[in-house]
C-alpha cells in the first residue's frame, strides 16, 4: 500500500465520494415506475411478513430494511441468501413475501435462492441494480437500484450502490407506513425505550407525584403561601376557592412582592397570577416541555376533568430522560 496522501486530496475524495452518492439517490428518481406502486399495494394487503434477503453488503442493508419495516407497522424477518439455501429457507411461510436486493442480481447465492422462492408460490421482489441479472428476470416485481457508478476509486466497493439501496428501501417504508395510517402512538408502541418512547408515551399523569399538589385560597396569608410553597417542592402553589382553579403564585412572584413591602397585609389573592398556564393528565409531558419552553415557565399546572390534579416542574421532565 502506498503512503496516504495529503489532506486536502483525502478532502476532495470525501466530497467526490459524498456527491456521487448523492447523484445516486437522485438518480433513483426517474427509475421509479408502476412496479414500486405495484409492490407498495401488495405489502400493504400482506397476511405474511417481508422476508427480506441478500447476500455481503447488500445483505446488510437488507437487516437495515428489516428494522425499519418492523419500527413503522410492516413486520419483516431477514434471512442470509447463504444460509437460505442450507436450511433457512424453512422460515419462509405461504404468506410471506421475499424481498431480494443484490447489485448484480448474479451471484451464485441469488442464482439457487430465487428459483426455490418461486417454486414455493411465494412473491419475489427483486430489487437490483442489473435489469439484464437472473434476479431481475426471476423477480414477479423488480425496484430499480441501478447506479451509473461507484463511490469506491477503483469502482468496485459497493458505496454508491449500498447507499441507492438504502434510499431505496427507505422509501418503500415512508410508503407503507402512510399507506397503513401509521401514527406516532402506533411509533410509541414500538420504540418504549430511550428518549424517543418516552416523548411519544410518557404523559402528565405518569409524573404527578402522589404528595405533590400544593394549594392555598385566596384569602390565605403570605406565611401560609410560603409554607404550602415549600411542602410542595415545586417552586409554586395553586390557588383553588370552593374546589376551582383561580391561580398560581410562583417564586417570582413572592419577589416581586417582598420588593413592594407591606407584606403583612398580603394575601394569596394580592400576589397570585390569574388564568394560569394548565394541561391536562393525559397530555404529553413533551407538550408540557414545549409550552414550559415557549413561555419561559417552569411550572405547570395538571388538571384532570377541569379540577387541579397536581403541578409538574420542569425538572420532573428533564428528570425522565425525555430531552
């Protein structure tokens, strides 16, 4: 191997390799004919799973299509071309369908595994980059993944072609996924974990603590405000009269307060803000960030049925990981 060259050759490499990757994706634009239409129907009234196969590195992106089919409503197994023809291919049932990408659509893998697809009555969708191969002329439906050339200088490392696979297979998913109606609950209910579950489940009601709902009336004194405050440990307290919401005293607002002085006289109503900022239980905490943020707050009030439930600080948020 011969020394690495300079830097700014290795920059120029980098934005060839990034451009004709790119050039390959939009290329993929004008091959998109009725078979991708034709495909997007038959999946979307599939009883099966998408059983979806290749062989090196179009097999990986095959596992990669598999994830996203499985996370967006559409379930989908991967099977190795090379194990298939030696055992695997029992896990194809009569429902399913398989989905085959090769570059070539000739590698000898392809060549045994796509006639014993057929012979099983199960759909074959080809998707290739040669529409001469023995895949595409197998296929009952064949995507077009041709590229005009590789990312790799010596043109011979699947880049551009893996990346135009991908691509390819991304948009077969945003297909399905809008032909199926798919919605962020149904996203929630397959991605529980992490920060990006937790925005599409977590809600209000799921971070009232059980002791947490710190109220005076209106005509309750400015020790008895502070007291309630501090019990609530939430920076905060709801004025509620005969069971009915009227405000919120926040920390601020004891400031602003002690700056007027005549504190003796105060009472909650002479300091509380009115029509305070509320959500209900069963709203998103991650709609509760976003108003916290827009209004520069950092409580809120919880109502369940229009009653006070509880109050959620902001922290109680960023706590749970959502952010």
């Amino acid at each position: 191997m011969t020394a690495v060259k300079t830097s700014s050759h290795c920059l120029k490499r980098a934005e060839q390799t990034l451009r004709l990757e790119s050039e390959a994706i939009q290329g993929l634009i004008p091959r998109l004919n009725s078979d991708f239409e034709k495909v997007v129907n038959h999946l979307l009234k599939l009883d099966g799973r998408v059983i979806s196969t290749g062989i090196g590195k179009s097999g990986i992106i095959a596992q990669k299509l598999v994830a996203t089919l499985n996370s967006t409503g559409t379930p989908a197994v991967f099977m190795h071309a090379a194990d298939a023809i030696h055992g695997d291919l029992g896990l194809v049932q009569k429902n399913d369908v398989v989905l085959c990408i090769s570059k070539s659509g000739n590698s000898p893998e392809i060549k045994v595994l796509a006639p014993l697809i057929k012979s099983m009555g199960v759909a074959l969708i080809g998707m290739v980059g040669n529409l001469d191969s023995h895949l595409a002329k197998t296929s009952d439906f064949v995507l077009d993944a041709t590229v005009d050339k590789e990312a790799c200088p010596l043109d011979l490392a699947p880049t551009s072609s893996t990346t135009a696979q991908m691509a390819l297979g991304d948009a077969l998913a945003t297909c399905l996924m809008e032909g199926r109606g798919f919605k962020a609950s149904d996203f929630a209910q397959v991605h529980p974990g992490g920060a990006l579950g937790k925005r599409l489940y977590i809600r209000l009601g799921d971070l009232l603590p059980s002791d947490r709902r710190p109220s005076v009336t209106p005509k309750s004194s400015l020790q008895e405000t502070v007291l309630a405050m501090s019990a609530g440990r939430c920076g905060a307290t709801a004025v509620v009269e005969h069971d009915a919401l009227v405000g919120i005293i926040t920390d601020g607002d004891i400031r602003r307060a002690m700056e007027q002085g005549h504190l003796s006289d105060l009472t909650a109503k002479d300091i509380m803000t009115s029509a305070p900022k509320t959500m209900q239980v069963d709203q998103l905490a991650v709609e509760a960030f976003q108003l916290m943020e827009a209004d520069s707050i950092s409580q809120l009030i919880v109502t369940r049925n229009g009653e006070y439930a509880g109050m959620v600080h902001l922290h109680d948020i960023l706590r749970e990981g959502i952010f």
